[in-house]
C-alpha cells in the first residue's frame, strides 16, 4: 500500500514560521523544515540611504499525506493571513517519490499485519 504525499512550500515573513509549522500540526502534519531566505517580490521593496533592502524570509517545507493537503493549507493560511498583500505565499508540490519516512513504513507494515491477522 503506497502512500501519496505533497509537499507545501511556504514562504513568510522571518519569525512567522513557528506560527506555519502550529498551524500545520493542528491540521495533522507531522513537522516540517525551516529554511531562511530573502524576498525580492512586489511587496517587499524598500530603501535605507538609497540601499535596496531585501527582507528576511521563513521557507517552510511541510511534507505530508495527500489526503490532508487542503486541511493543511487551509490552516496555514487562516494562521498567518495569507489572503493578505505581503503576508506570503504558500503553494502545493506533488511529490512523486519518498525515501527515510521509515516510521510512516513501520506503521503502514503494523496496521496491515493487524488486518490480515483478523481475516
């Protein structure tokens, strides 16, 4: 039995990626990685003394079962107002591969040993 995943690709204002990875706990992932970055969009332009400053960014990437996935991104998105000019953006990756999710495998293999012991 395989498991389908996506992947959701948020991208934050840095400090809001702990509020990310809540919301997508409460929704039933797991975790997630925290990546920083820096933005360069059409909300994020500003000057110091004629300098372009290039804002901090969260990436935040959250792998997780496909079944979840608007439950997830709907979270998400209500935690940090994605619906709002500059608050981020947020996007979905179908994942066509996995390797290491060794504990996903091990429950897989328990649940399907437990329904082949009750036939």
């Amino acid at each position: 039995m395989a498991i389908d995943y996506d992947l959701i690709v948020t991208i934050v204002s840095k400090g809001s990626a702990d509020d990310v990875v809540d919301a997508a706990k409460t929704a039933g992932a797991e975790g997630a990685t925290i990546i920083g970055g820096r933005g360069t969009g059409v909300h994020e332009h500003s000057k110091l003394f004629g300098m372009m400053i290039e804002p901090q960014k969260d990436i935040v990437l959250t792998l997780i079962p496909a079944n979840i996935t608007e439950k997830v991104l709907s979270s998400i998105s209500d935690a940090v107002g994605l619906e709002k000019p500059g608050k981020g953006i947020a996007f979905v990756l179908d994942v066509k591969r996995t390797a290491g999710i060794c504990h996903l495998c091990a429950e897989m293999l328990r649940l399907q040993d437990e329904g082949s012991s009750q036939d």
